[in-house]
C-alpha cells in the first residue's frame, strides 16, 4: 500500500515526507494508523547516526492510533481497536523469560537497526529499500507495522493522538520512580535535568509516589519554573551554586534517590554526590557509546548504588493502563506537557525541541 513517510535520506539529513511503498503485514504483524506520534531526542539521535540506524531511514517510536488490520495469528487486538506502541523485545532470551523485556539481549537489533529480527525490510521507494522497524514501529509514517510485544490496547475515551508519549518519554520517567528507583513515601528524589519530558514524567511519578521533597536540578530557571505545575517542591540552578551542596541543605545530608537525566558524566557524579547513606542514583540519560564518567569511590563504598534504566524498567502492557487511568484521576496531567504540530511541520517540531521551545512535541495526523 502506498503510504506517506518522513524519511532521513542520509544522516543529518533534515525529514522529507515523501510517498513508500508499505508491505501487507505478516501473519504475526499489526497494522496501525497513526493518529499521533510523540517526538523523542532518540528520534533525533537517529536521524544524526548516533544509533547503529540505517538510512534511508524512518524513525519515529511514540506511535499511537487505531489498528487496522491484523495477520492470522495476532490474538492481542483487533481492527478498530486503539493501541499504543512501545519499545520491542525477544521475549526469548534470560532477561526477557524474568520479567525484564528492557534489558532484552536483542535491544539493540530489535530496535535500531532498521530490519525485522529476520533481516527483512517492508517499505520501499522504487527499487530503493527504506528502511524501517525503528523500536518496531518506525511511526512517522501514516501507517506502521508493528507486532504483539509492543503494541498496547487503550481506552477509547481518551484521545489517542495524545498517548503515544507514554510508550518512551512518560514510561521511561514514570517507570524509573515507581520500578527502578522504588521511590517511598515520604522520601526526597533530585532530578538533574528534571526540565524535559522525562524529567517532568518523573517529577509527577514522584508525587504520586508520595515523595515529599522533589527537587529539579537545572541551570534554566525559566524552565524549573515551569515544573512546579507537576509537583517539583525545590528548584536548584547549577549554575549560580553547588547543587550537590544546595541538595545536602534541602534534604538535611542528602538525597534519598536521584536521576540523572542529561547524559552529561560530571553530572553523574553530582548526581551520586548528593545522595544520602545507602541512597540509589538512576542513569537515564544516554550518552554516546564509549562515553565515561568519574566517581567517588568511597561514596559509593558508603552504600549507595547507581542502576541503568532503560524505558523505566517497565513492563508496557502493564504500565500504560496506571498511567492512562493516574490521568483520568487528574494525577498525572501528561496533557500539560504537549504541543501538537502537522505531520507535515516536523521539522518545526525538531527545531523547537532541540532549541527547548517545547517540552513534548507530538506529530498530529488527520
């Protein structure tokens, strides 16, 4: 079937909507029509080739809309039904067969590297293979292909268009509190970088965690601003103080957890700092392949811990219902975090994200 695509020809390549040729889905495929799809700095990171992607190349993984049609063997969902999409796993190997489908042995060729596990490709130019598949959906397109393992059946009373976000930029934040840091009640969480989607996702994990002390660690205090709205208690701007410092003052000798959302690896280290005795930092930011940081060892040797997080640690069947319903109780206004663009002004979307205009960009289809 004949589709619209926005495609990156080469890297660094600006997005050009152009028409592909998209394949009839395998018996064991979904495929969806996209109403909406957030834009995530990962989109941005392929479209540069700091993933192993190929090109030309449709990105795109916060797809969501109503599903169209599906092979022989998918029981999951039907056509008319309204699904959201997430990141894909094996669901074979040792991490996956325990519970923990993000730390997948097959991330990496699953998501990024255009193909199907298989090798095999679905949409083309002509005699040109575009490639596709991108966290198994490739969703800047008015269609995608997608499978079981990542798409999720939502309510049809909430607007679908809006739920794409949940599949990465909500799930990674909310997730890395209520899965990967396990935040307590009562408890203080500082969120270096806690200023962009993922910062904010986790700033209103927080509160509803019942975490009493939320402190946003940023150096724009326009943008900390902005996030109590979502619950932030304390705004702390690295660049007029020592946050680790500031943190220690705040929390009475540090935090309990920490995120660390910037990918920047002296940041890291504040955000290990500033922790409390036995406290537990989170790295989401994702750096450059190769890139290191520096630590404290005798903090670390005093009890506190740092663990990866990837998409929260989360399950998406499991998490986007708590979020969707955490919405609908006016918990988790997701909603305030949005502005919608045209499919066709995605490069406006990229500028605006990139230069901080907007802190979640969703491409709206009609």
């Amino acid at each position: 079937m004949k589709i619209k695509a926005a495609i990156v020809k080469k890297p660094s390549d600006p997005f050009v909507i152009e028409e592909v040729d998209l394949d009839e889905p395998r018996d064991n495929e979904i495929l969806v029509r996209i109403k909406g799809c957030g834009l995530c700095h990962t989109d941005l990171s392929g479209q540069h080739a700091y993933l192993p992607v190929k090109f030309p190349g449709v990105f795109g993984h916060e797809g969501a809309g109503v599903v169209e049609k599906v092979g022989k063997l998918v029981k999951k969902v039907m056509p008319g039904d309204h699904v959201a999409m997430s990141y894909i796993s094996c669901g074979t190997c040792g991490p996956c067969i325990k519970g923990h489908p993000t730390h997948c042995d097959n991330f990496f060729p699953f998501n990024f590297f255009g193909t199907r596990p298989d090798g095999s490709t679905y949409m083309k130019q002509g005699s040109q293979t575009v490639y596709g598949s991108f966290f198994g959906q490739s969703s800047f397109a008015t269609y995608a292909i997608a499978s079981e393992r990542n798409v999720v059946k939502v309510p049809k009373d909430v607007p679908v268009e809006m739920l794409g976000p949940l599949g990465c930029a909500l799930q990674t934040g909310v997730g890395g509190v209520f899965y990967s840091l396990q935040v307590k009640p009562g408890s203080s969480i500082a969120i270096f970088g806690g200023t962009g989607s993922v910062g904010v996702s986790a700033i209103m994990a927080a509160v509803v965690s019942g975490a009493t002390k939320i402190i946003v660690v940023s150096r724009s205090d326009e943008k900390m601003q902005n996030t109590k709205q979502f619950g932030a208690t304390h705004l702390v701007n690295s660049g007029k103080c020592d946050p680790v410092e500031e943190i220690r003052k705040i929390t009475g000798g540090g935090a309990d957890y920490s995120l660390e959302c910037t990918a920047i690896p002296e940041i890291l280290s504040q955000a290990v700092d500033c922790l409390c005795m036995g406290g537990k930092c989170g790295l989401i930011g994702a750096a450059p392949m190769g890139v290191r940081a520096s630590l404290d060892m005798q903090s670390i040797l005093n009890g506190r811990t740092i663990t990866g997080i990837v998409e929260g640690d989360a399950i998406s069947d499991i998490l986007l219902p708590v979020m969707i319903d955490l919405y609908k109780q006016g918990r988790m206004p997701f909603d305030k975090m949005i502005k919608y663009y045209p499919f066709e002004k995605i490069n406006d979307a990229v500028a605006d994200v990139e230069k901080g205009r907007t802190l979640k960009a969703i491409l709206k289809f009609d």
